[in-house]
C-alpha cells in the first residue's frame, strides 16, 4: 500500500510543480510594468524558456512587448 501510494506522488509531482509554476497574462503585464521588457525576457531565457514558449506567451497574453 505505501509503495502504491509512493508510486502515486511521484507520478503526480510533475505535474502539480508545472500547475504551480504557471504564470498568469496579469503577472507578465505587472512583471513587463515594474522590470521592463528587456529584464523579463531575460528572466524568462535564465530559467528555462524557450523562444517558443515566450512567443506563446505573447500570443496568448495579446502582448505587444515582451
């Protein structure tokens, strides 16, 4: 019953760390206003985000810097 449940957590894990990672379009607009575009996106290339990940952002956040 333990290892089930082990086995369980560790298959969930992932997907609740990128459920609570995820970055909401008010957090980048407020993120772009307070640090500036050139601070965000280069944040945003530091840990781990790919060009095509930041154009998905853009597009889906209708953002016309970033």
């Amino acid at each position: 019953m333990l290892l089930r449940s082990l086995m369980i957590a560790a298959l969930l894990l992932p997907a609740l760390s990128v459920q609570a990672n995820a970055l909401t379009c008010d957090q980048v607009r407020r993120a772009i206003k307070d640090h500036g575009e050139s601070a965000v996106l280069w944040y945003a290339k530091l840990n781990g985000f790919s060009d095509k990940r930041i154009a998905r952002i853009k597009r889906n956040c209708k953002l016309e810097r970033f």
